[in-house]
C-alpha cells in the first residue's frame, strides 16, 4: 500500500512537470529584466534533528542529492546517485543539455553570453533561505524560503519533489541514524501583501506568483538618511582583493551588481545595467559612509566532491550589521530590494548572504 502511494504521488508531480507557470511578457526596453518567484516551505520533524552547523549547507547538499538521484537517467540503472556516472561525472552525460540537475547545478555560459563568457561555474539559477539552525526536536515546525529564478520555476514539482523525499530521508547531522526526517507540510508562493498556496495535501496548484526587477524599480523611492543592512546568514565579500567582515557600501553594492547582472543575462533577458550605467551608480555609493559596524567573522570547512578534495578551510565569512549613511537613488534600493531574494557574495544557493534592509 505504502510503495503504490508513493508510485501516485510520484505520478502527480511527473504530470505536473509540463504545466507552465504564467509569468508576464517582458517588453523591449534598453535594460534587460529578471523574473523570480520566492516560496515559503513549512516542515514539520518526526525525529530530532541537529542543524547547528551551517544548515543552509545541509539542505542544499541533501537537496542536490535527491533531485540528482530522481532525474539521473544514468543514475537509475545502477542506484540512486549513480555511481558509474557520479564517478565519471555529469560533463560526459549524452543528456546533460535537458537534464534537470544539470541545469541546477552545472550552469555554464551559453554561446553569445555578454559576460562571464570564458567561466565555466556562473551563478545558479536558485537560492535557498535555510532553516534557522539549532536543534528541532521531533514534532516540531520549521520554515524556509526558495527563490526560483527565471524559467527554473517551470520546474517547481521537482523540487517539490526532491525535498519530499529528503524529508523521507532526514536532514540532519546523523541523519543515517535516522535523525532529522520531516514531512513537508505546506508550501506557499510569495508576493508583496500576498501569498498562494501551492502544495498542500500531496496537491499542487498553478498558483506561483511571479516578481520581476523592473516591477520592484517602479515600486520602489529614493531614500536619505541612514539605512541598516542587517546580514542574517553568514555573507562573504571580497573588497579591494581581500575578505572583509565591514565591506563599504560601495563594495557591497559592487558584489550585489555584479551578481544581478550574471543572472539577468543567463536567466533573465539580458543584462540589468550596462558598464556605463554600472559605474555611475557605483560612482554615487561613493558617497554612502560607514556609521557602524557590528558584525564577527564566520570561519567553516566545506567539502568539494567535484574537486575530490575532501575537506577544505574556505575564506572567511561574516554576520552582523552594518549601518551607512548617504543618500540612496531609486535604482540602489530596487537593487537592495532584489538582493534579499537573490542573496549577495559567495555560495548564495546555500543561503549565504541574506539580508534584511531597515531604514
């Protein structure tokens, strides 16, 4: 009864897979756009669960796994993750070009890319907002954001379910003890004074809303005065070529530019801001100063499994908040009002580089 259960379900996503989600028509205009959708999942613990470090990291890594094992048609003749292609990699996949997991996590540069053109690692096309890390004991809730970003939204049933079967198999330091398994209970599509529901109950509904940045530049006024940027999950800035726990307004808005227009261009339709126009606004941050600082350096490991490297000190990263001062023109505060959906600095999709703005 139970493995037929799982065979409907299974269905019922894969039939969902080919429906559409309605995003409005961009139209022609010198600056390109970017549409996203931003989700709220709610989970409830049938066993304890230990996310006390780096839990953006334990999400994102177990997510990857079983969105790889679900879609890996490599993977599915020899096992969930696929061993004979985990060892030779996803780069000499015949199916790479429509594969799911591929597109999530080994974007690369298509022919004509304006930016970015000779890497081969560019920003992907999600970013998770991770639980709040500490112990959850079992019966407890939890709640964490997704953003999807540009056509990835199409996809939603495969995250949906690939972090279903997670929760079957537990997020958790230990987990292979059977620690951290939850039950995703609810997931609701978010907007401005607006939510819908779109996944209760094994049910998905057509309901995403989509967000675009030339909508939030509209929306959004010019502010002077102070302005709070309150770093919610460890961010890392690179300023001046070195790691800085206190990066001037400048050099968080020169990450935060950079990475808007890497997505715009590879997802969107075409870059936000040109050179020209990137250096103007650039040029009035200038201005912005430093009236605070409270913020502490985050060190941690990470493991690179691409590389083989097992384990490796990455450079440093940093939480707190950082109050400046100045005057904020209509297209920084759009640009603001992006980052706290797209993150800024390194690893975004692990839920690095949050934030929230007071003013």
């Amino acid at each position: 009864m139970k493995r037929e259960l799982k065979v409907q379900i299974h269905q019922l996503f894969s039939c969902l897979i080919f429906a559409i989600f309605y995003y409005p028509p961009i139209h022609p205009s010198a600056m390109g756009d970017l549409s996203l959708s931003q989700f709220e999942a709610r989970i409830k613990f049938d066993s304890d669960a230990d996310l006390s470090h780096w839990s953006g990291n334990t999400l994102r890594s177990g997510f990857g796994a079983h969105l790889r094992a679900l879609v890996c048609a490599v993977g599915a003749r020899s096992g969930a993750g696929g061993p004979d292609q985990t060892a030779r990699g996803c780069s000499d996949c015949a199916l790479r070009t429509v594969c799911v997991y591929d597109y999530f996590y080994n974007s690369s540069p298509s022919e004509g890319a304006k930016v970015l053109r000779k890497q081969s690692d560019i920003p992907r096309p999600f970013a998770f907002d991770p639980p709040a890390p500490g112990r959850h004991s079992a019966g407890s809730d939890a709640i964490f954001n997704f953003t999807l970003i540009g056509r990835s939204v199409e996809y939603l049933p495969y995250f949906l379910l690939a972090l279903r079967n997670l929760g079957e198999s537990g997020m958790s330091r230990g987990y292979r003890l059977g620690y951290g398994k939850f039950r995703l209970e609810a997931v609701d599509s978010l907007g401005y004074g607006t939510r819908n529901n779109i996944f209760s109950g094994d049910t998905v509904y057509n309901r995403a809303i989509p967000l675009n940045f030339q909508e939030m530049q509209k929306a959004c006024t010019e502010h002077r005065g102070n302005l709070t940027v309150r770093f919610l999950t460890p961010a890392q800035i690179k300023e001046d070529d070195r790691f800085t726990a206190t990066p001037t307004f400048r050099g968080l808005m020169s990450r935060l530019l950079f990475r808007a227009n890497a997505l715009a261009e590879f997802y969107g339709s075409g870059m936000l801001y040109d050179n020209e126009r990137v250096l103007a606004i650039l040029g009035e941050c200038r201005t912005v100063s430093t009236v605070s600082a409270r913020t502490e350096e985050v060190r941690a490991e990470r493991y690179f499994h691409k590389q083989k490297i097992k384990k490796q000190q990455i450079p440093p990263f940093f939480k707190g908040e950082i109050k400046y001062h100045g005057e904020f023109s209509r297209d920084v505060m759009a640009l603001l009002e992006l980052g706290r959906l797209i993150h800024v600095g390194k690893m975004a999709t692990f839920g690095n580089g949050l934030y929230e703005i007071e003013v």
